[in-house]
C-alpha cells in the first residue's frame, strides 16, 4: 500500500478540499465509530451533517455562553479552588461534561457528582477506542473495554434519555407541545430525521458515545495545553501574559495559538478513492493512504514566523486562521471549532478577506480565564505526567494549586 504524506500547510488545506479523499483515521476505532458522522463519506455525510449542523449554530453558541457555560465552569470550579488544589485533566473533563452531555442529548436526571463521574469514565473510555491507532495498549483490551462501557453507557444514560425524546417528540406530532419544548440535541435531532438517514440503534448509541468523547476529550486536553502554555508564557515574558488577564480577546488569542502547537489529533487519515495532483506537485495514486501531519503543517515556516514558539501576539497571513489546522478542514472540518475555540472579532474567508463578527469566547477560553482567575498555578511537588498509554501530545495528569 502507497503512503504518502504532506506536511506542508497548503498541501494539507488543498488535500481537506479534496472530494475523493475518504475518512480513514479511524479505520482502527470502529468499536466506537462505526457509522458516525466523522466516518462517512459521499452523501450518507452530506445527509447526516446537514441534519446535525442544525444543533452547531452560531446563535446557539452565543445563547449557551451567556446564559449557561460562566455557571457550569464557575460551580465546577468553585470545590477544587476551596480545596486549594486540582488536576487540569480531571478538573477539564468535569467542566465539560455538563455541556458535552446537552449537546449529545444525554439526560442527566439528579445533576448529581456521581452521573458527572459516570460520564466521565465512559468519556475517556470512548476516547481511547476512538483513537485507537494511537493506543500502546493491546488494541483487543481497549476494544473489550470499550463494548463494555457502551453497553453499560447504553442502559444507564442512553435508554432513558431515548425514551423521554421519543415521547415528547410524539406529543409534539400530536400537537400537546410546541417546537420551543423540544430539545435542541444531536439525539433529538437523529430520531426526527431516523428513516431519511437510515441509521438503527446501534448506530445511535455509536453516534451519541462519540459525541460525548469528542466534545470531553479535544476540550480538556485543550484547555491543559493551554493553561501549561500560558503558565511558561508568565515565566518568560510576565508583563505580556499579565495583559491576557483582563483582555478576553488575548486570552482566546492564547487558546488559539495552544491549538495550533497542540491539535487535538496530530494527523488525519485519507484514503484516495481516485488519483488526484495537487497545485504544489504532489501526485496521489488511487488507494493511498494519505497522511495530513496537521502538527508539522501549523508549525510551517512559510506561513508561522518563528514556528515553534507560543506567541498570541503574533501576526498570521491573510486567510489563515490563528489555530493553523486543529479543527481539519472540507466536508469533516470539526463541527464544534465555534462551541470549543468560539469566534475572533474577525475571522479569515477563503478568499483572504476579513468577515467581522460578534466575538464568541469558546469553552476553552472561559475555562482558562476562570483558572487563572483563581490564582492557579503548576503544583511545585508534583510535576505534570504525559500519557504513557498514547502516542499523542496528551497529560496524563497535571497538578495544580491555587491562591
């Protein structure tokens, strides 16, 4: 089998544009993937995303960060600050598990610590079948405990929350409720539109269990990232970072800048299903694997002045976004970049121009502001672990105290 690699910036952004290159990173995570929305390919994704991009709404976003996400990272917060003590992980899962759950359309009946701590473990689980091309474990174990998970995530969370759906769906066909009393979830979304998708139920708890590890897991390992990024930022230049404290737009400046240095996902995966000869010169053959090195791609010195460094200050060509290409891009551009990252005042166009906008924070960017806020700072007892288990930039854990 052919592969090829591109890790040049403009190679990567042509190869996402490009139709007849298919999904393949999750060839390996079909435990949890499985006919989800980030494997499809052709119309069956065209149909699926159309339906889910309804839920991914600007002003959806905008309504949840004014009236629903300060709350759940402040209350998420508030013990671990009291304690005087945290690990980012855990405390980055927990934040965004309350959010990641409404949008899935998982049910959360008592709100209580034990229904976040379930969610949780099932989160990190899902995640590591997901990315399991990635795993140093044996890939049978993972897949094991992955099918253990959703069948336990299937009967606690799932049965209920489909049931509860499917009833006020039918009392609003029958004309007892009104549009507004509907849900605004992806699960909502799958069973109003379940025969023109033509999924079944197994897809469903598929779709749902990866939206809930997406969501949880790109967030927190973002907001770790950035919180060790900004930490090191102090530590070099102190008066800068101090700026960022009460400049939200800084701020999410700094996430941005940590998704380009950090992606969630290092690569992506394409297989050719036709030939194809990119402006640049690259020739792909039919049935190549294609590697897209996002990592290398954001750190390339013909786009990103001094490539390596973390600098939120600085200036980046016209058309290209501060986060480089950590949300992908083309038909499987990640469809939560405004939930996580939120929007600029001003976002790149295709075309090189400048679109003005109502600025959008993110979760990422209120959740750092909300640590640093409350005076965290790197444990000096215990350093910060990588993930032993991953051969992606993940912590582990990373400790820190507070005041």
């Amino acid at each position: 089998m052919t592969t090829i690699t591109l890790d040049g910036y403009a190679d990567v952004r042509e190869a996402f544009r490009l139709r007849d290159l298919k999904q393949a990173l999750y060839d390996e995570g079909g435990v949890v993937m499985a006919g989800c929305l980030l494997v499809l390919h052709g119309d069956d994704h065209r149909v699926r995303r159309r339906v889910e991009n309804r839920l991914f709404r600007r002003g959806t976003f905008r309504h949840w960060e004014r009236a629903f996400l300060h709350d759940v990272v402040r209350d998420t917060l508030a013990p671990f600050a009291a304690e005087g003590h945290a690990d980012l992980v855990e405390l980055g899962y927990r934040t965004i598990m309350s959010l990641t759950a409404l949008v899935a359309g998982i049910d959360r009946p008592t709100g209580s610590a034990a229904e976040a701590d379930a969610l949780y473990r099932y989160a990190k689980v899902f995640s590591e079948g997901a990315t399991l091309v990635h795993t140093t474990r044996d890939p049978d174990a993972v897949r094991a405990e992955v099918r253990a998970a959703l069948e336990e995530f299937d009967a606690a969370f799932l049965r209920p929350s489909l049931a509860r759906r499917r009833d006020l769906l039918a009392r609003h066909a029958a004309g007892e409720l009104d549009e507004r009393d509907l849900p605004r979830d992806v699960l909502t979304g799958l069973l109003r539109h379940w025969d023109e998708l033509d999924i079944d139920e197994e897809i469903l708890l598929r779709e749902c269990a990866f939206y809930l590890q997406a969501g949880s897991h790109s967030t927190a390992d973002a907001f770790t990232h950035s919180a060790d990024e900004f930490f090191a930022w102090v530590r070099r230049d102190p008066a800068a970072a101090e700026k960022a404290l009460d400049d939200p737009a800084l701020l999410q400046r700094c996430v941005h800048e940590t998704l380009r240095l950090h992606p969630a996902s290092p690569v992506a995966h394409r297989r050719a299903l036709a030939p194809a000869v990119l402006r640049g010169g690259a020739e792909i053959p039919e049935g190549a694997l294609v590697v897209l090195d996002l990592a290398a791609a954001n750190r390339d010195p013909r786009v990103f002045e001094r490539p390596d460094e973390f600098d939120p200050l600085r200036e980046v060509p016209a058309g290209v976004p501060r986060w480089g290409h950590a949300f992908g891009g083309g038909m499987h551009a990640c469809i939560g970049t405004e939930l996580a990252g939120g929007v600029p005042e001003s976002v790149p166009e295709s075309d090189g121009a400048e679109q003005a906008h109502e600025q959008v924070l993110g979760t990422v960017t209120l959740m750092l502001s909300a640590l640093l806020a409350a005076g965290a700072r790197p444990d000096p007892q215990r350093p910060p672990q990588r993930d032993p288990h991953s051969s992606r930039d993940h912590f582990a854990s990373y400790p820190v105290v507070f005041g």
